[in-house]
C-alpha cells in the first residue's frame, strides 16, 4: 500500500500526514462508529487529528478510542475563550474528555479581530494559560486558528510566535478571498506550520472532492489539510487520494477554480463561511 507523505510542520520538529483527520464531524457519529474512524485513520498512517473543545461530543469519542495509540498521533485541540480563567476551564475539560496527560497543541481557535488578538495576549489571556500548561509540560505546541479574516491572522502571527496557523485554504475561499496570499509570507519568514481547513467548504465543493483535496494538498508550505468526515468510507476515500497524490496541472486548477467561483456565485448566500466575522 503506498504511503501518504509526512510533512515537516514548521519549525517544530514534528512531521506531521498530508492528510489530517478532523473532528468536527464526530457530532454525528456513535461511539462505535466514531472510534472506527479514528482506528481506520491510524491505520492509513494518518498521525494528526484536530479537534475542539466546542465541537460537541468529539473529544470524548475521540479520546474513547485513542487508548494506547496516543503516541501514534499529534493531537491537536482548540479553545475559544479569550480570558485565563475561561481558557483553563476549557483546557482541564480537554483534557479529560480526550483522557490522556498531553495534548501536542493547543489552539486559540477563531481569531476574529485586533480585540480579540489583544485580549488573547494581555495580562489575564489566553495565552497565559497555555504558556503555563507549556512549562508544566502538558501542551507542546499553541496554534492559532482563523476562519474569515486572513488580514487578523497575519497580523497574529506578526505579535506572538505561534507554532502552528489552521485557516481557510480550499479552492472556494481561493477563488474569492486572498487567505494563502496574505498569510503564507508571514508564516514562511516565522517558521509557522500552516495547516488548511475548509477543504471541500461544508459540501459546496462535493462534486470536485479529488480535486479538491489536491488543489490543498499542492499550496506550497501547506503541511497538512484538515479534513472531517463522515464514516470510514470517506476517511478511506480521502486517504486514497492522498497515497497517489499528484500536484493539480495548470489547467485543472484553472478548471476547479473556475467551479469554486461560479458556485460561490450562485449560493453566495450561504456561504456564510467565508465573510461572516
């Protein structure tokens, strides 16, 4: 069986799957079903998964089936808050809901605004509570994470030396808004591991799913796309991809960004995803 290739994720040291598992979906799945993915996962060689706090159910089914297969992944979760003391709570029920004694990074998930990147880094942020956790030697690695505003995300990168960036960089928010653009310069010149999400855009770009996965997979510097899925089929379907992966020709990203375009277009009132802050 070929392999998906490993990444260096920048300056961190670790090398992290082309293809990364992500968690979000899991608030629809059992437990049962749940930790089929992640064991099927594994199992294709996939060594990232990415989860939050705020994703429901999914640290819990996540940590149900990781058991003695922590080390074989770099586990990544997330918290909202903005403050030290909300921060801390979402940290310690991490933690628990994902049973294990380390997470590899934790990330300040959804950076809106110069507020919130203010809030984050003063003396009672976020941040503080993490940087603890770091000394303590429980979290590795902090991550930031931005769905809409690539602007914010590059200014964050530019006030605190974040290891690891997750973002928009599928072809639909290509096609309309210059998120790789603005943030990979910063992210290069910084050593940032940059990690894509928003692969297939909630579904808008389902019938170009190969293509898409390999227009991500194929932004230079871009170490791993992050995607959730559904079932075991998918998570195979997605890991298919990534083993035979070829960078998209000229023409056919031309092709697939054209699609992402016109589809935009034409649902631009529900692409919610893409300007909504």
């Amino acid at each position: 069986m070929d392999q998906i290739a490993k990444r260096e994720l920048g300056r961190t040291g670790v090398q992290v799957s082309a293809l990364a598992l992500g968690g979000v979906m899991y608030n629809f799945l059992d437990d049962d079903a749940a930790a089929a993915v992640v064991h099927r996962a594994i199992d294709l060689r996939i060594n990232y998964i990415d989860t939050a706090n705020s994703y429901k159910d999914s640290e819990r089914k996540i940590g149900l089936a990781l058991g003695d297969r922590r080390d074989e992944v770099y586990l990544a979760t997330k918290t909202e808050r903005r403050d030290y003391d909300a921060a801390s709570r979402e940290i310690d029920e991490s933690f628990e809901r994902l049973q294990v004694d380390r997470i590899d990074c934790l990330q300040i998930h959804d950076m809106h605004s110069e507020e919130d990147l203010a809030t984050v880094m003063g003396p009672n942020g976020a941040l503080k509570a993490i940087e603890q956790r770091q000394r303590e030697g429980s979290i590795r690695f902090v991550g930031v994470t931005s769905h809409v505003n690539p602007d914010v995300l590059a200014r964050t990168l530019e006030a605190y030396p974040f290891d690891t960036i997750l973002t928009s960089l599928g072809a639909l928010h290509h096609a309309v808004r210059p998120f790789y653009d603005t943030i990979m310069p910063v992210a290069e010149a910084r050593g940032v591991g940059v990690l894509a999400m928003k692969v297939f855009a909630y579904g808008f770009l389902k019938d170009h799913a190969e293509r898409a996965l390999r227009f991500v997979m194929g932004l230079p510097g871009v170490a791993s796309a992050v995607v959730g899925v559904d079932d075991v089929a998918q998570i195979e379907a997605n890991a298919a991809v990534a083993q035979r992966f070829a960078p998209l020709s000229d023409a056919e990203k031309d092709e697939l960004l054209e699609n992402a375009r016109a589809i935009y277009e034409a649902r631009r009132d529900e692409a919610w995803f893409i300007h909504s802050a």
